[in-house]
C-alpha cells in the first residue's frame, strides 16, 4: 500500500481531521474546531475508525472535558479502542462550526450522537416561520373584518327640501341629477 495517497489524518466527506489519538492521551486544542470521538471498527475504509459523536469548540463553547461527555477516566469504554481526532478550524465562529458538526451527524449518524440536538434549530426556524405567516394571516382576516363591516354601513342620506307650506323662505338647494 502506497502511503503517499492517503492524506494524515482521518477524512470524514470533505474534511480531513489530524491523526487519532487514544481518549487517555488527547489534550485540548488552544484553537477552536470540530471533534470527533471513534471507535476502531475494520469494516471503514480507508482508515479503520467509525465516528460515535461530533462536537464542536472555540472561544464562545464551553471549554471541553479531555474525556467524552459521561465517559471519566474511570469509565470502562476509556480502557477500549476509543480515539478522538480534531478538525481545527482557527479565526472561525460558532456557527461555521456548528455548521460542519450538524452537516456530519446528518452524514454520517453516529451512534452517541442525539439526532434532536441537529434538528431542534431547524425545527425552531419552522416553528418562527409557522409562527410569522400565522400573524401575517391574521392582520389579513382584521383587514377583510373590518372591510365587510364598512358594507353594512347605512349609506348617508342627502339633505332634503322640507315637505309642506312653509312660512319662511327656505334657500333652494343645489339641483341634483336625481
């Protein structure tokens, strides 16, 4: 096997993350970036890692435990073939991050990942969506409301000439079409 066509590191679609390193020897990166817990499995090619879990960290996300989220070192899955390996992405901001690990977990679905933390943003952009045309829609029935009140309106009525003898001279009004 030629070693020069494989780039260091693992590839996961178009992004490559530096080589993995067991979970007991993993130190935090000083620059923000995407993360990536493994598992040692031969069936994934070319490198034998399958991905368990996708997280992201910079300078606006919690500084990260050296070890999985509910794994201590005393943990038994730290003693096993669990191996972390980084993407950094220096100078980027939470949302490009959160960008790559959502576009991943949507690739890939590993396995300790929670499908719900990819899809609550898109259900809430929905849910504002839903919520604004629902507005939208009652301004539209208050203006029809108020339109159909304005036919049931009486019409005005025209003054009128007085009917009978009248004893003082009355101004003749201005001749209508009528």
């Amino acid at each position: 096997m030629n070693l020069h066509l494989l780039p260091p590191g693992v590839r996961f679609d178009d992004y490559v993350f530096t080589e993995a390193q067991h979970i007991t020897q993993w130190v935090h990166p000083r620059c923000g970036g995407v993360l990536v817990v493994l598992a040692r499995n031969a069936h994934w090619a070319p490198k034998p890692f399958e991905p368990l879990y996708f997280e992201e960290f910079g300078n606006s996300s919690p500084q990260l435990d050296p070890h999985v989220p509910g794994m201590g070192p005393r943990h038994p899955a730290a003693s096993a073939d669990i191996f972390i390996a980084v993407l950094p992405m220096p100078f980027s901001t939470a949302s490009e991050r959160c960008s790559v690990r959502d576009h991943l977990i949507r690739a890939y679905n590993p396995a300790w990942q929670k499908l719900s933390s990819v899809a609550a943003p898109e259900l809430q952009r929905k849910l504002d969506e839903l919520e604004r045309k629902s507005g939208e829609q009652t301004h539209q029935l208050q203006l029809l409301v108020a339109m159909m009140n304005k036919l049931f309106e009486p019409l005005p009525v025209p003054p009128r000439r007085p009917i009978g003898f009248l004893t003082q001279p009355v101004p003749a009004a201005p001749k209508s079409d009528y």
